[in-house]
C-alpha cells in the first residue's frame, strides 16, 4: 500500500473505537488500497503537532470538541461530518473530609485549573472551566464567585504515560489506561496539600479518583443541565482536503461507524468490553464513569440540539478566550457525508 490515512480518536465511548478495536475501519481502507496509522505511534515531530493542533491534511478523528472548535477557529481547513452525544460524569471533586458538600458552599472556594503552558491546544483547561461553570450555574453562581487557581502542567494533555521516556506504541489506542489514571497527578497532588479545595475532572477520571482516594463529588443544584462539555458531545471531524479528494473514502469510514454503534447495541456485553478498554477503566467502572445506556449511545448524526449544543459550547469558550476568533458553525458542518452514508445503511434522511 503506497497511500495512508491518519486517525486519532479521545479515550471516550465512541462508534471510532469500537470500529477500530473490531477492525472495520482498517479492512474498509484496505479495500480501497489505503493504510489506516494512528497519529499517536508516530515519531515523526510534524505529525504529533497535527495530532495536538488537529490539522493533518489526511486524517479522521472522532473526539472531544474543544480541540477541532479551536483548530477551526485558527483557520485550520477541517469539517464536522457527525455528532455523538454520551451521558458522562463531569464532577467537582473533594477531599472525603472537606466541608464543601453542595455547589452552594463553594463561594469563595478554591478550585483548581489546570493549566499547560507549554501546549498549544489545552483541552483540560477548558474542560475544567466548563466543569466549575456549569456546577455553579446550577445554583446561581458564577466564576467569579470563586477562587480559579491555575496549577501548571508540564507536558501536552496527548502525552501517554506508561514508564517515563517510553515511545508511544501503535495500536488502537495504547497507553490510555495510563493517560487517564496520570492525567490529573498535579491537580490531585495540589488537592492533597491543601493549596485548592476541589478539583474538576470527568468520566473515567472521576470513578477512578473516587475509588482509590476516595474523593467525593460535591452535588449540583437544579437550576441548569450539567451534560455538556468536551467530551459528552463527541465530534466526528476530517481534514477538508481528504473530504475533497475522496469523498467515497470519508462516506465509507462513516459507514462503518454507523454499522459500529447499531452493533454496539445489539452486542451489548462484547461493546462494553470494547469501550471499557478505549476509556482506560475496567468494565465495573463503566456506570459511574457514563451511563448504564453507555453502549447504546454511540449514534452519530448531525441533529439540530446536538448542533445547537455545540454552538453553546462554542460561544462559552470563545467568552473564555480559548478560542480567539468565532467560528462561522454553518461552514464547518459539512452534513453531506452523513446522508450520503445513511442511505448506504437503508436509513431515510
């Protein structure tokens, strides 16, 4: 094979890494004479950079949104072909002893933002502060009613941990056990030492800290939805370029996705095992990390909440200045793909 194309997908439940763990996606390239490499097992600088700045000319991902709305925003030529939506645990977490019990305490708490000075894409950041803001706004608060304290963070948020100087092996997703178990060792040290009162964090990160150290969640109010971050509203996104080019090619990997999740549903026992594996935690964890429904939820489509959903989410972040300019949303969704890949599925649209 003399032609390749790049994925990358986030340590999330998602259609892209049931696919890839089943080898769909692989034997669909195949098919067409095309390799499928995972940005992560590269060594090559410039294609690590494209995995961070999500700008590779040849590739797809599936995952969080913060990171495709800032390369977009940076003129970076990307399309969003599809949406999925998973129910996840997005918690303020605090020491089992603290006095913090409701998001009506924290007025004036210190709450920990991670911050990399040294990544020019930094999705925790940006996660936390919707964490914190969106617990907040469940009982009338707001940011500035609290204390931000900024704990620094050396390294890139795409770093995998296993054995420090490891390289990143190939493979569907190697090292995310280790991502997800590591990715907080700053914030929950800064915790332990009493310089923050809580720390934000989300999914599988949360059952784990939870079980091992027993932090405990402080409960929201009622007055807001607390369901949408980075990661609770996945975003299916590819390099304009390659859409251009090979649009066949891009409708194909959609297919496959779609014939991902509708399997997901119907092979429940075997999908949970898959997506236990891509986000890092054993099967048990699942429930407290996403939902009971978790394997059920791995549909994409580009429906109008979703997408007003993701126009909430860009115009909080573009308040907080992590994206510079606006993104025009009308431009970057690109919902031919989709149809064209539904009605591969018998799917009326």
């Amino acid at each position: 094979m003399s032609e390749h194309i790049w994925y990358t997908h986030a340590p999330s439940p998602s259609a892209f890494g049931v696919a890839l763990r089943q080898g769909w996606i692989h034997e669909e390239m195949a098919r067409a004479g095309i390799e499928v490499r995972a940005l992560a097992a590269s060594s090559d600088p410039d294609v690590q950079r494209f995995r961070r700045e999500t700008t590779s000319p040849r590739a797809f991902r599936q995952g969080g949104n913060v990171a495709p709305l800032i390369a977009r925003s940076r003129g970076n030529d990307i399309r969003l072909i599809g949406l999925s939506r998973i129910s996840s645990a997005h918690n303020l977490l605090a020491a089992p002893d603290s006095k913090l019990r409701t998001a009506g305490d924290l007025i004036g708490s210190r709450i920990a933002v991670p911050v990399r000075p040294n990544a020019s894409v930094d999705v925790p950041r940006a996660t936390a502060l919707r964490t914190i803001a969106n617990l907040l706004a469940s009982t009338g608060l707001g940011l500035g009613d609290v204390n931000l304290v900024e704990v620094p963070v050396q390294g890139s948020y795409f770093d995998s941990r296993p054995r420090l100087g490891d390289p990143i092996a190939d493979g569907p997703h190697e090292g995310v056990a280790f991502q997800v178990s590591s990715g907080q060792s700053e914030e929950v040290q800064a915790l332990l030492r009493g310089e923050v009162d809580a720390i934000a964090s989300e999914a599988a990160a949360v059952a784990l800290l939870a079980s091992a150290l027993g932090l405990r969640a402080i409960t929201p109010g009622n007055a807001i939805r607390l369901d949408l971050n980075n990661r609770s509203l996945l975003a299916v996104t590819v390099s304009g370029g390659l859409l251009d080019r090979d649009p066949g090619l891009v409708i194909g990997v959609l297919v496959q996705l779609l014939t991902a999740a509708e399997w997901a549903i119907d092979e429940e026992a075997e999908a949970r095992r898959l997506i236990a594996l891509d986000a890092g935690i054993h099967e048990d964890m699942l429930d407290a990390a996403y939902s009971p429904r978790v394997s059920r939820q791995l549909g994409i489509d580009l429906r109008m909440d979703k997408v007003a959903d993701l126009r909430l989410q860009h115009d909080f972040l573009l308040g907080q200045g992590i994206i510079q300019h606006p993104v025009d949303l009308d431009a970057f969704i690109d919902p031919e793909p989709l149809k064209t890949a539904l009605a591969r599925r018998g799917v009326l649209v």
